[in-house]
C-alpha cells in the first residue's frame, strides 16, 4: 500500500539573520523545515532529518501542531544542531553567510522507516547528491520524487547530481545554480540541457523576479507576487517548493494546467514567507489567506 503523503528528507536548523529590518539567533530554519510547513497546506508531509541535543523542544512542538509528521527527526545526543548565520542588505536577493555549523548534520544519514518508503512522493532537498540518491533508491512507487541542489555539490560532486537527474522527475534550482551546472549562460538553454539529463521538468527559482518553468512541452513564467513589507527571505525557495510540490501531489499528473497552478501556489506561500522572520508569518497562516492571495495573483497576471 502507497503512503498518500510528501516524504521531505533535508535539514532542520537554527538560524542567526540580520536584515535591514530586524535580527533573530537562533531561529528555526532548514530547508526541511521551510518545506515541509508549506506543503502541508496540500498534503500530509513527514520529515526525515537530525538535531542536536540543543534543539529547543517547542520548534518540534510547532512542527507537530502543523500536522507534519516529525518521527523521522533523529536526536543526537552527542552534538549539536546544524547552525547558519548571515545577513542581507537592502540587495534581499543577496544571502551573505557569516558562519555554517555543520554539527550533527555533517555525519546524517537519513533513516527510512517502512511507512516512509511507501510515501507517494519524494522532495530531495539540499543535502549530498550521494545521500540523496541513497534515499531515492529506497522508495517503492513514488509517483514522482523532486530535488533541489546548491553550487557545493556541483563544483565538488558534479557526476552525482548528474546521475541523481536521471533518477528525478523534478529539478529544482536557483539561476546561478541552473548556469553552474549546465554550461550554458542562456537559461532556456540551461533549462533544456538539463531537461536532456532527465527530468520532466525543470524549475528555475529567480527570487523576486519569479519563477521560470520548463517541460519538454511547454514553458511557463511566472512573477513573484508583488509585496510591500518583506522582512527576511531565508527559506524562500524551499517555502516554494513546498507550496508547488504540496499542489502538484493533489494532481493526477504533470501537464500545463496542474503545473501553472502549482508555481502561483508556491509563489503565494513564498510571498507570506518573506513577510516574517523564521517561520512566523506560515505557522499562523490559514488556508483561506492562500487562496484570497491566489486569486490576488491571478488577477494581477492576467491579460
């Protein structure tokens, strides 16, 4: 039997970010994290990912209160949690990191309980290619799995995120990254030389301007929604890729239509990301919001 669920696999951290606007220490972050409380506005979502001794009780609490499944979140009594720190400038498309404390994350090595494998669809998220693909290996009938990268992997472990594109139906990255990894400084081209890797489809994730979408069939574009406050956009892209991965998972199949409504979707939940610090503004957010910002988005492109 096929788990009807999202099986997020990446990080869950503490986060130290200054922006023009404000400061947190120690907030709670991790491309799991971000992922996983967009996604389950569509579907549930379990997490697989490690904390340290120090991780503060109530962010599992909140997780939990969410309805995100977070037995697969390992404690490591011996370490300490993954910590980031930086900053923005008034350039927020711009992250400048001050320090990475790799801690308990450094030796992860996702477990994958019997439920967790029958889960019917797979969001990779920012973790070695190798491990990714360890965890790819071990799912039974996904229907589709995704995965998200970083430039550390392509200039130091190219061949396996090479090989991890054949195993995806869905790449996701940002434009430097979509330019590293193919070549190709045009990102139509870089969209179909990826495409030729593997993938069904291709997302390129350009921050405020927007989102660039690419099928074998079809291209799409998109715009960020616009907004007047945004205050610290950590965790943006995976807060997309929550959103659009927690639609596509309600859809029967990849095509035009279900795709298009997924990238407003994760441009809405990203949109309410940036509007708080950490994960404030999603934690409080409440379904009908998403979709009165849905048909705000909708009016605001069409033509």
């Amino acid at each position: 039997m096929v788990e009807r669920r999202i099986l997020a696999v990446g990080s869950v951290a503490l986060d130290t970010v200054r922006t023009p606007f404000g400061r947190v220490k120690d907030a709670l972050g991790g491309s799991a994290t971000y992922f996983s409380m967009s996604a389950r506005f569509f579907s549930p979502v379990a997490v697989v990912a490690v904390v340290g001794r120090d991780f503060p009780p109530r962010h599992l609490r909140l997780l939990e209160s969410a309805g995100v499944d977070t037995s697969g979140i390992e404690t490591d009594q011996g370490g300490r949690t993954f910590r980031w720190s930086g900053y923005y400038d008034f350039d927020l498309n711009t992250a400048h990191t001050l320090k990475t404390e790799l801690n308990v994350f450094q030796s992860f090595r996702p477990k994958l309980s019997e439920m967790h494998k029958r889960a019917r669809h797979l969001f990779l998220a920012n973790i070695d290619p190798d491990l990714q693909m360890r965890v790819r290996s071990q799912m039974r009938n996904a229907a589709f799995t995704a995965c998200d990268t970083m430039n550390f992997w392509i200039e130091n472990k190219k061949k396996s995120v090479l090989a991890l594109l054949k195993k995806v139906e869905i790449f996701l990255c940002n434009e430097a990254e979509a330019r590293e990894l193919s070549g190709e400084f045009n990102l139509m081209k870089a969209a179909r030389w990826m495409l030729a890797k593997g993938p069904q489809l291709v997302v390129i994730k350009k921050g405020e301007h927007g989102v660039v979408c690419v099928s074998r069939n079809f291209v799409f574009l998109a715009p960020a929604y616009l907004l007047e406050k945004v205050f610290d956009p950590t965790g943006a892209g995976d807060t997309f890729a929550g959103g659009f991965i927690g639609h596509l998972s309600k859809s029967p199949r990849l095509n035009l239509r279900s795709v298009r409504q997924a990238v407003v979707y994760g441009s809405v939940l990203a949109s309410y990301n940036v509007e708080s610090f950490s994960l404030e503004r999603v934690a409080a957010l409440k379904p009908r919001q998403i979709r009165r910002r849905y048909r705000q988005f909708r009016e605001m492109t069409e033509f």
